[in-house]
C-alpha cells in the first residue's frame, strides 16, 4: 500500500534554501495560514495596530531573516479574482527584520499578501523570488493592540518565541 505525502510537507520541503522549484521554474509558494509563521530561517509575525478612527488601523507584518538563504524581500498586495496587485513594500535588502506596515482598510480590495523572498539583489531586481509565503486576508489569529509599544514588544516577543528551540 503506497502512503501520501501530505501536501503541507510536500510544501516546506520545497520551502527548503536549495530545494529545487517546482515545474515550470516557479518558485513554491507557502500558505501563511496563521499570525505567527516559522520556516527555514523565515518568521514572519502579524499584528494591528488599532487606531482611534478605524480607517487610521493599520495591520503590521514583521518579516525576519535569520541566516543568509533570503536577502530581499518584497511585500505585494493582490486581487485574488482579478490578480491586479499592488507593491505595500516594493523591496529592499533585509538584515535581520522589517516591519510592513498597511491600511488595514486595503485588505477589503486586495486581500491577499505575497511576502517574496529573494537571494540576490539581481533576483529581486528581476523579481524572481526564490519564496512566496502568501496569506489571504488577515489571519483570524491576529492579536490587535491599542499602543505602538505593546505591538512593538509583542512582535520581538513572538519573533523570539518562534526561534526558540524546542524543547523536548
């Protein structure tokens, strides 16, 4: 009896730095699913910041590299019907995080965030990222806070907490 690979492994080990692509020189694409996303050296953190005016309440993504298997990332606001998308980050070299910030308004048009993830400068200037961690609107899962400090605290904390070993 042959057993099937579930198709979340199937996903982080195409995920892995040095897995090959998938056909067709795509590279993977990964389901964030959750506020809090750990994978290969990738943590990736969502908060919001809520505001007085709600228009003013912004969603913060904290993405934070830890070895040298991305150097770029870019941050692209999509139409899922559509597929029209938008830059929130256009990109940038990143040494250990960034915080994304955004209307948390824009996500009604544009609900689904790419996070790419390059290797090179060359890579990210051809946008040809090496990684796309995806999510569709903001995870249920996302704590909101009523000050810059607490969300701040929460994001280096949960960051933190994600690359802690385990502990057996």
């Amino acid at each position: 009896m042959r057993r099937r690979l579930a198709p979340a492994v199937v996903a982080l080990a195409l995920a892995l730095p040095g897995a090959p692509a998938p056909a067709g020189g795509q590279a993977p694409e990964l389901h964030g699913e959750s506020s809090v996303f750990v994978s290969s050296g990738i943590a990736v953190v969502w908060g919001v910041l809520r505001a007085p005016v709600e228009d003013e309440t912004q969603v913060v993504i904290r993405v934070a590299l830890a070895g040298a298997a991305y150097a770029y990332v870019r941050v692209d606001a999509v139409d899922p019907f559509t597929r029209a998308r938008r830059p929130v980050a256009p990109g940038s070299a990143v040494t250990g995080s960034v915080d994304v910030r955004s209307p948390r308004a824009t996500f009604g048009d544009f609900p689904r965030r790419e996070i790419r993830l390059y290797r090179t400068a060359d890579d990210w200037r051809a946008d040809a990222p090496a990684l796309t961690i995806y999510y569709l609107g903001v995870p249920d899962t996302t704590p909101e806070f009523a000050s810059e400090p607490a969300l701040l605290g929460y994001l280096a904390a949960a960051v933190a907490k994600a690359r802690a070993p385990v502990q057996p």
